[in-house]
C-alpha cells in the first residue's frame, strides 16, 4: 500500500508517500480501506519526535480516518462493505489500516464518508474529558459553566458546541476577533481574545470545568478561574509542562486537576469511550446541534502541507487528508 | 455555658475554659449538649490563626463532637434526649453546639457516646474523599491499590481500617517502626518507613489512589507512585503548599489531583457526606471491621495539653475531650 513515512527524523516536514508493506489485523482487529484520514496536533507532535504512538502501534503518522471494512475476522462489529470511522493510534495516513474492533463506530447521520474522516478524535476526545471524566452528560450537564480554551481550534469547536447542546454556558479563550466570533456562532457565551484580556481576571471563580490545552502556562490562572468544586481537565500542554503551583486553594475550594490523552489509553478504554461517544454523541451530529467544519482536505501525498496548515494557527475546523476516492 | 476560647491570638497554647453566652440554633440548627469533643489537626491550625471558621460559623475550637439533643425544632431529625455524633463547622470545645440537623448521625453500633465524640470527622474525611471522591465503595473499591500517607495518625488508621474491610490493598507510610507495626495490626500490607526509605521509589506505578496530608513535599514523589487512572487526593498540608510541578506524566498516565477539605463545605454537601458515611462506614464499625482507638481524654479544660499532645507527633489514634458527663 501507499503511505506516509517521515524520511528525516530530525525534520518533521520530510513526510514523503512511498509504497510500505499492508497492515496484517491482529487478535480483535478489522482491516480498513482508509478514504479520508484526519490531521491533528498530536501528528505534528509525533513527526517532531515528542508523541511516538503507544507500544505496538503503527508508526505511520494517523489517529484518525474513515473508510469501508475490507476484512474483518473477530466475529463482531461491522461487516465487510460497511462505512466506519476508526479511531486509531497510529496507521492513518495510509491507503489501508488494521484497528480494533471496538474502536470503530458508524458514520454519524447525515455526515459524509469524507466528513467522518476527521470527527472521531475530537469528539471522542471532547466527550471522553468533559461527558466522561468531568461527568458533563445528558441530565447533570444543564446550566454547568465551561471554560473551553482555545475554542476554535478542532477539539475546542466541538466541545463548544457539544457543551451548548447539553445546556452549559460556555466561555472560551482565542487569538483574534474572527475566531472568537466563530466561537460566538457555536454556542459560547463568554469571548475572551487572550492577546488582550487575562481570562483568570475575567472568569476568577467562575468555572465548573476548564478544557485546557495549554498546561504549565495557564496552570495558575486556571485555579483562579475554577469556582468551587471546579475541575481543570488538562489535554496538551502547548505552554510547557513545568510550573509552579500553589496547592493552597486547591482545598478549600475542592479543586482537581486532571490531565488525559485517548492515544495512549488501552484498547478496552477506547472502546469505552467510542460506544459512550456513538450513544451519546452521534444524536447531537444527527440532529444538527454539532456541525463538523472540515477547513480544507489535502491529497494525502501533501501530508507536510496540511501539518504546516495547522502549525500556523490560522485553521478554524479541522483538516483532513483524501486518501482513495 | 463554659467553653474554651483563646485569650492570646498569638499564642496558639492560650486556651483557657471560661463563660461565654451560649449558642442559639439558626434556621435548620438543633442544639446538642456536648458530651465529648475530638481533637483534630485542624484545631490546631486555628489555634495558630491558619485555618479560620467558614463565615457564619463559631469562632470556638471544635470540629467534632458527640452529645444529646437538647432543643430541636427543625421538624427533622434527632428528637429530644437522642444521643448524636456532630461534625461542627465550630464550636466544639463548648458544653452546648448549635448544629444543623444533616451533620447529626446516630451512634455506630457498639460505641459509646464518649467514642463517638472522635470518630466522625475522621469517618467523614475518610469516606468523603476515598468512598465519595476516588469512587472506593462496595463493590467497586475490591482488589484496588492505596497509599494511606499518615497511616497511624487519626484519619489515617481509620482509613486503612476502612480500605482494608473494603477489599484495597494497602500501603502506607509512618515514621517509626511502632507506627507501622500499628499500621500492620489494623490491615496495611506495605509498610514503609519515610525516615529511612523514599515511598516514590519503593511504589513507583503501584497507587491507584494515594491519600496526603503532605501536600508540597511530596508532591513529586505522589505523582511518581501512582499507577495509570491513578488519584491522588490531597487532605492535609504539613509539607507546605508550594510546589513544581511537572504536568508531563500526568496525562499519558491520565493522573488526577484532587484537593479537600470537609469543613469549608457547605451545609447541604456536609448532610451528603453524613448521611452517605451512616450508611456505608456505620456497619463497618458496627461489624467490628473499624475500631476506634482512643488515645488518651483530657478534661476540657486541658485543651492546650491535648493540642500539644497532638502537636508531638506521639499519639497513635485519636485524642479527645471531656465536656460533661
């Protein structure tokens, strides 16, 4: 098959399309035929050498695709012809891809093949930290207030508007006016243009949950911001990893602090999160409460082009890679 | 009535016994005749002016006690006469405590109404952060690992008590070989000694949940002894509050961090904690799983030697105080 591979390790725009040997599904796993692969931060972190995928992963760049079931063994799950979406951790920036049954879900109504190529991770992702872990569900979710930094990105956008849907009032952080008017226009409340306004002045005490993809940077002003039994929800740390913190209101305040990828969870784990993200989740894409905006699909021979798209910070929605039509 | 106040605010060993005008219930508040009063860490802390009352609450010592009801109009509750344990907001070294009506339980079965004066505070942190906050309930808690920090002091034998009859494997630290043969007697399994080993070392990747009193200084090391999912709740700060932090293994591991404490609650979340300790930590002291060990009873008039006692670091169990007989 055709895929990325990454010529260069010490340079990560070097991702060149070369002919690699096929996947060969192991215990539990079907073999996809990949037509759309989504591009996210963690692939940029991965061609920079920073997020190698879990033990026993493909080393081809990917977490994400959609596409139809060219085999499948394990006796359960979708038949061979089906259109799924594949959460994966690693493998999807190639014409075929080997992944657990469990992580595989069906396309969401009324979205295309091509659409659910880059939807799976953010909403796994998005439903995973704040339906699952900080418990923002259908029936508990109504009226709790969210901080979702960096709202216009991929995750942040969905997250937006799934909190918006469940009956959150949202805030979010962003660069720019633009942005910001985006995030207006999916649900937030609360604009705060980060280059201008410090968001723990703005919000201090404020937040029941924070989805934050900054880590050591905002660590201080996400404790100012939480109100009491607030949880902080940590999933990147694009401002560094090392901080000081002042542990003292943590305990008055009952704060927590949590930090969580999907990548590198178990498989049974993500099958957790994929079949709660597909009862949960997929009825708000189905009935139009959750649009997925794809900013632009590069052919996957231009995977370098599409890494310094979303290196450049200009992207609102997500990108993704057309592997095979 | 006679209480205990504090003539000197600088001068945390100025606790006389004198008059002072007695309490009068407010709205939802039953007044209980106090028979015994526990002595807690916190008491301390107020005593040297760090851990002040929540507003509203009396500015007397005293976070525990039990006693009689003497006056109840709430329409709810203890009648007249019926022997409670209270967890106060304050106001505990007095004769007389004005308590709302949901920090009131019943006596465990097989305890006294002078074992009851100590136990209540410390079954309520113990089962609000382990049973409530880390999710270690019947049925759910069997077979899980937990680092008790502490394990021979008030809160910690009561946990590791608790967490062994629920099924956890126990680890704890203590600074003398007596205290964790003590540890040992009441269900710990892994006994370290922090004067002569490092517990990050010894555990590295073994904790499911750590519970802290350290705070600061142990920080690192905690972070480094948890397993993957692993939460740490911090309690207590006797290593200070301020700390680096490196955020990194936080999320590959999804670790969380959570900080408490019971008597900044509100009223409503305290009722909670009490009603849902009767039920699941009462029968584990009725069946004689818990016991409580009582250290040594002071007068109530010898506050300040019972607080210096526990300031000592020499008391294994709880310390208490006489009110009335």
């Amino acid at each position: 098959m055709k895929a990325i591979t990454q010529k260069d390790l010490n340079d990560p725009t070097s991702l060149v399309l070369e002919d690699v040997a096929d996947p060969v599904p192991g215990e539990g796993e079907i073999l996809v035929k990949v037509h759309t692969a989504g591009v996210n931060r963690g692939d940029l972190l991965q061609a920079r050498g920073h997020y190698p995928p879990p033990p026993g992963a493909s080393e081809i760049i990917g977490m994400e695709c959609s596409g139809t079931v060219v085999a499948n063994d394990t006796g359960e799950g979708p038949a061979v012809g089906s259109e799924v979406g594949c959460l994966l951790a690693g493998g999807g920036y190639a014409e075929l891809v080997a992944v657990p049954v469990g992580q595989t879900a069906p396309l969401p109504e009324g979205l295309s093949l091509a659409e659910t190529g880059s939807i799976i991770e953010v909403a796994c992702t998005a439903w995973s930290n704040l339906g699952m872990a900080a418990g923002l569900r259908p029936g508990t979710a109504e009226g709790k207030k969210v901080l979702v930094h960096g709202g216009s990105g991929g995750v942040g956008s969905f997250a937006v508007q799934m909190l918006h849907a469940l009956g959150c009032e949202v805030a979010v952080t962003a660069g720019s006016a633009e942005k910001l008017e985006y995030c207006r226009e999916l649900g937030a409340s609360k604009l705060i243009n980060y280059r201008e306004q410090d968001f723990a002045e703005e919000l201090k005490g404020w937040a029941d949950v924070i989805l934050d993809i900054m880590g050591a940077k905002y660590l201080k002003g996400n404790i100012r911001a939480l109100a009491p039994d607030g949880q902080l929800v940590i999933i990147g740390m694009q401002g560094g990893t090392k901080a000081e913190i002042n542990l003292a209101p943590l305990l008055p305040k009952r704060l927590s602090i949590h930090g969580t990828t999907l990548r590198a969870r178990p498989v049974e784990g993500k099958a957790e999160i994929v079949a709660d993200a597909v009862e949960n989740v997929w009825p708000l894409i189905a009935d139009g409460s959750i649009t997925h905006r794809v900013h632009e699909t590069f052919p996957l021979a231009e995977a370098a082009q599409a890494h310094a798209a979303l290196d450049s910070g200009e992207v609102t929605g997500k990108l993704a890679l057309r592997v095979t039509d």
